[in-house]
C-alpha cells in the first residue's frame, strides 16, 4: 500500500489512464473487426469504407500512446493488401 499522499496521487492517475486506455484501445479492436468481418463477407467497397472508419482511430491510438506506431503502420497495410487481394479473387 503507498505510504505518501504523492504515491496515493499516482495509484489514482494511473487508474484512470488504464481505464481511458483499455477504453481506446478497445474501440481500436472494435473498428479493426468491422473490417475484418467486411474482408470475410467478400464486400471490397464495404471493407474499403471500414478500413477509411478505422484508420482515424489507429491514429488517434497512436497519438495518444496506447499502440506503437510502426504496429499500426503494419496492420493498415496488412488490411488493405487483403482489402486490395478481394478484388483480383
């Protein structure tokens, strides 16, 4: 248990930056699924269209510091190359 009143202060902060956090990095994966079920269901535009939707919200991971940055570069490629491999199929 923290002993100082500075101590106590960072258990509340940190607590509150893992519920924001868990939060934003939860709407990420919701996001990233709307374009994985669109990729499944064979719907290039519709994929196409949640991909659009989900790149903000990498981003804004990103910005905020609950992704790494080259992680969300690594999987809007990997989408849109299978977004991209829909229409050759």
């Amino acid at each position: 248990m923290a002993n100082t009143a500075s101590a106590r202060k960072r258990i509340r902060q940190n607590e509150r930056r893992n519920a924001r956090n868990t939060a934003r990095l939860s709407r990420v994966r919701t996001f990233v699924k709307k374009v994985e079920v669109a990729i499944a269901s064979g719907k290039k535009d519709d994929a196409a269209v949640a991909l659009r939707a989900a790149q903000p919200e990498l981003q804004r991971a990103v910005g905020k510091g609950v992704l790494h940055a080259n992680t969300v570069a690594r999987r809007i490629s990997r989408l849109s190359a299978r977004i991209k491999s829909l229409a050759a199929a």
